[in-house]
C-alpha cells in the first residue's frame, strides 16, 4: 500500500514539473506577436504593416488552446526582453493575455490610424528637405492616396472617429505644404 501510495506522489510531482508543451508552443507564438508589435509600431511600408497585421491575427487565434496563457505570456516576455533592448506596453502585455484583442477590428482600426498618422510624419519630414512645390505636393497626393486605402480597410463600429482622425492629419499635412515655399 505504502508503494502505490509512493509511486502516486511520484507521478503526480513528475505531471506537475514536467513542462506542457503547448506552454512552449504558445511562447514562441507570443514571441513572434512580440516582434509582428513592433514591427507593426514602427514601419512605414504598407505591404510590411498589413502582411504583419494579418500575422498578428493568425497567430492571436491560433494559440494552443491548453496552454497556460499567463505562463507562456511569462515565457514570451522573458525570451523577449533578453533578445532585444525595447519597453513592453501595458497594452501589449494585455493583448498576450487576452489574445482576442489582436483579432478585433478595434484593434485593426487603432493600428492602420497609427500606421497612417507614422506615414505622414514621414512625408512631412520629407516636405520640409525638398525645394520644389511639385514635389511637396507629390508626398500630399501619397498622403491621400494611401488614406483612402487606410479608410477603405476600417471596419469596427467606431471607424469614423478613425477617418476624421485620418482626414484631420491630411487637412494639417496639406496646410503644411504651403508653409514652406520654394
């Protein structure tokens, strides 16, 4: 009796340890969400930002649905921050916990508003280097150009405070056009 009850702690101490795989699996997902945040936070390239995006998505409903997501979140952050020098957001560290959030079209619509506000950052920095007003008003019309490609991706319920948003940086981006002439 003693025996079985010795080889019970046993297994149950060894089940407790071993590590869940999916915990791994999971981690690694989370790790690569990590890197698609930040790429995604920081590009300017259309292409990179939605190929990323859409990453993001799969990866957020893919996550092994046994899996510890504090634990691996843990795991995540941890690899994370011993592979790169960068701050996580409290908002990121929510989304690994709860990874709907990366699925949601609120989400979708907060990151193209970012990406495009990042873009015409970009292209003002630009305005104010080139000389001649053609090529001011070239980086305007990229500006518009690629709004109506943001405003035609935003879906959630509050897309239009995303599009004033949007149509208010192009209003500011083309007043700035004409503070610099040639």
């Amino acid at each position: 009796m003693l025996t079985v009850i010795v080889i019970l702690v046993a297994v149950a101490l060894v089940w407790k340890f071993t590590p869940n795989p999916a915990n791994k699996r999971a981690a690694g997902m989370m790790f690569q969400m990590l890197e698609s945040f930040h790429i995604i936070d920081t590009t300017v390239n259309l292409d990179i930002f939605t190929q990323r995006l859409d990453l993001l998505s799969q990866l957020a409903s893919t996550l092994p649905a046994n899996a510890g997501k504090s634990k691996s979140a843990d795991m995540a952050l941890r690899a994370y921050s011993d592979k790169y020098d960068r701050p996580i957001s409290p908002t990121i560290r929510q989304i690994l916990n709860q990874p709907q959030i990366a699925t949601s079209t609120k989400f979708r619509d907060e990151a193209a508003t970012a990406f495009f506000l990042r873009s015409c950052n970009k292209l003002e920095t630009e305005i104010k280097t080139l000389k001649t007003s053609n090529a001011r008003q070239r980086r305007v019309t990229q500006a518009h150009e690629l709004a109506d490609i943001i405003v035609d991706r935003l879906y959630s319920d509050e897309q239009q405070k995303y599009i004033d948003c949007i149509h208010g940086e192009l209003a500011r981006l083309s007043g700035s056009t004409s503070l610099h002439p040639l």
